[in-house]
C-alpha cells in the first residue's frame, strides 16, 4: 500500500526510526540520513507537497534496516518507504554527503540532512527522466531560489555537476537548461511545465489501455476525453 508522504508525517516517521535506532543503540552510534529527490523537495520548497517514499543515503549501523522494517509494519507503509535504492542510480555521486544541508535530529541520535538548490538541479539533470517530474522540479526550485533572492545560473550548476559526476553536461540537457533559464517567468514555466508531466503520465497510461487505438494523430482527442471523463468521476 503506497501512502503520500508530507512534512508533517514526514517527520514523524523519521521521529519513528529514530525512537526504534535508540532502542537498539547500546553502544550510542549515531546515524545518518541525507534525504535527496522527492522527499528532499517536500522538505525545503513548497511547489510539491508530497513523495511517495523517502529517497536517502543512509549511514547507520546496519540493525536500522530492520527499524525502518518495523516502522512500515506497525504503520502500513510500503516496506521500501524509507530506502537508499538511489545509490544505484546514475544520479547518486559520494560527494552529495559532503554538501548535505542539516534539517533536524531525532531523538539526539538521528541526523537529518537534505541536498537542496543547485545540488538538487543538478541531480534532476542526471536523471532527466522524461515522463516523470524532472523537469517541473527543476523548474520549481529554480523559482522558488528565484523567489528567495537566489539566482540559479547555468555556470553554478554546471560546475557542480562536474564537481558530483566527474564530466560534463551533456549537450541535450544544457540546452533544456538554457532553455528554461531563458524562459522570462519561472512562475509560468512551471505551471506549464506541471500541465505537460500531467498530460505526458495520462497518455502513457492511455497507451497500456488503449495500445491498438492511440496513436500520434489523435492524441489530443484522446487526452480530452480522458480528462473530460475524470472530471465527470470527481463531480459525481
């Protein structure tokens, strides 16, 4: 059962592990989590305000898997609620340790730390996946740094990303990037942005259901009937 995760429960979920790592903990260790993605977002911006699970690296003696374990039994979580399955991705660079951003401790021995701003964009560019929220994120951050004082440039994140993954930015995504901090009005490109991820997700859910039917030329009648026929389901 997949459960939505906010600020609020966020923390006391955390506050969970971290009562359940105590009890455990008779030689005092203290742990570590550095929350990256989804979760890190739902942490410091306001423009998404729930995950699906805790994205993290973990850094903790190994008997916190079966706390976090225990966490999602007593509470009907996914068992993969709180997880650092990222280290297997393309977006997970040793160095983020480094540049996360304290949050909170738990219980005085659970720290919490996030990677946030530039970071964030530049892991988001690693993964760019296309039919997820890569680019509205992105987007988000950017307007929200924007919005705070802080300017994101092209330079900074581009240095960075070097700095994590030891090459480049490829060329297609320096120009998506170049693209959107040329936008004009981050505000707008984000809602556009948001109103495309929804449209792109229906299709590619319509494309399963529909596969023999759907096709390129008629996309667009298929997507309003869809919508149309969801906002008929919400009214009833």
């Amino acid at each position: 059962m997949s459960f939505e995760l906010n600020r609020e429960n966020l923390d006391h979920y955390l506050y969970l592990v971290a009562k359940g790592y105590k009890k455990y903990n008779r030689k005092n260790t203290k742990a570590e989590l550095v929350l990256v993605g989804g979760s890190s977002i739902v942490v410091n911006y306001g423009f998404r305000g729930q995950t699906t699970d805790i994205d993290s690296i973990i850094l903790a003696a190994s008997y916190i898997k079966d706390v976090i374990a225990k966490v999602a039994d007593e509470n009907g979580l996914d068992k993969d609620w709180l997880n650092d399955d990222f280290k297997k991705t393309s977006s997970y660079s040793d160095k983020l340790i480094k540049y996360g951003k304290h949050y909170k401790t738990f219980c005085g021995c659970l720290d919490v730390r996030t990677i946030e701003g530039e970071y964030l964009v530049a892991m988001k560019l690693r993964s760019f996946r296309e039919y997820k929220h890569d680019i509205s994120d992105i987007v988000g951050i950017m307007k929200e740094c924007e919005e705070s004082g802080h300017t994101v440039t092209k330079e900074k994140i581009a240095t960075i990303y070097k700095d994590l993954y030891n090459e480049d930015i490829e060329t297609e995504k320096l120009a998506v990037l170049e693209s959107l901090l040329s936008s004009g009005s981050l505000e707008e490109l984000y809602y556009k942005t948001v109103k495309e991820a929804e449209n792109k997700t229906i299709l590619v859910e319509a494309q399963e259901k529909y596969r023999n039917e759907l096709n390129r030329d008629n996309a667009s009648d298929f997507l309003k009937r869809i919508k149309a026929k969801k906002d008929r389901g919400a009214q009833q």
